[in-house]
C-alpha cells in the first residue's frame, strides 16, 4: 500500500489546517491577548493528536458510507476499494477512532476533568451518524459540519 494513499484517504491537507489553527490559537492568539490555557505543553499535544485521529477517522468513515455514490459521481477519486479494501479502510477507521477516543479520555482523567471524555466520544458518535445518516439532510448536516468546525476551535 502506498503512503500517498494513506494521506489521501485521511485528508492530510484538512487535518494539517486543524493543526496549524490549533497551533496558531495557543501560541499566538492566547499569548497575544494573555489568555492562559490550563494544559501543559505535552497534554496540548495529546489534545491535538486526539483531534487529528478522531477528524481522519471521520474522513474515511466517510469515505465508506459515501462509497456506493462515489463510484458513480467520481469514480476517479475513490480511494477505497481503488487503493484499499473496504475492511482495510474499516480496520483503519477503528483504530484510528479507538486512538483518539482514548487518548481523549486519558487526558480529561489526566486534567482530572472527567466529564470531558464525554467532547471525545461525542465527537466521534456525530461524526459516525453525519457519515451515515445526517449528510444528505441538507440543514442537520451543514448544522453539524457548522458545529465541529467551530468546535474544534474552542476546544
């Protein structure tokens, strides 16, 4: 299996902007107003690896639920079943979200605010059923996209 395929099927492009936000809000956004955030250098890093795995996993189960239109409207850009079979994309998408599920609540017990694994699992589920069920209902599903997005920024 190809590395490029890999990225392709994850979104690098997207979740590279994620990091850059992210990165951007702590180092430049916080410190320019002196707003203090309560974690730690390497409990941000864990934060934004959480994020970027629970985000990729949301793009490929994506990928797969939308497989079947895919084929027909663009056949040219699947990627799975193209470059992976759909357990290989599945296989990934599970590990991926197990990962950042619970890289997400090891940190909230770590920051002993344990009611913040609830954001992880949360976001992971929403992510599923957008995938599944809430894309093609036009306002629900720019609702959620609308909601994730701004978000992730908050978080």
């Amino acid at each position: 299996m190809r590395l490029a395929a890999y990225f392709k099927l994850i979104r690098w492009k997207n979740l590279l902007l994620i990091l850059y936000v992210q990165i951007l809000l702590k180092f430049l956004v916080f410190n320019s107003f002196n707003i203090e955030t309560n974690l730690s250098l390497v409990q941000f890093i864990v934060l934004l690896i959480s994020i970027l795995l629970i985000t990729a996993a949301g793009y490929i189960i994506n990928d797969i639920f939308d497989l079947k239109t895919d084929l027909i409207n663009k056949p040219q850009k699947v990627i799975v079943t193209k470059n992976f079979s759909l357990e290989k994309a599945q296989q990934l998408y599970l590990v991926l979200n197990a990962t950042g599920v619970i890289l997400g609540i090891g940190l909230s017990l770590n920051i002993e605010k344990p009611s913040y694994s609830l954001i992880f699992i949360g976001t992971s589920l929403l992510l599923y059923y957008y995938s599944k069920k809430f894309k093609s209902k036009p306002l629900i599903g720019n609702l959620i996209v609308s909601f994730l997005i701004g978000f992730s920024i908050f978080i």
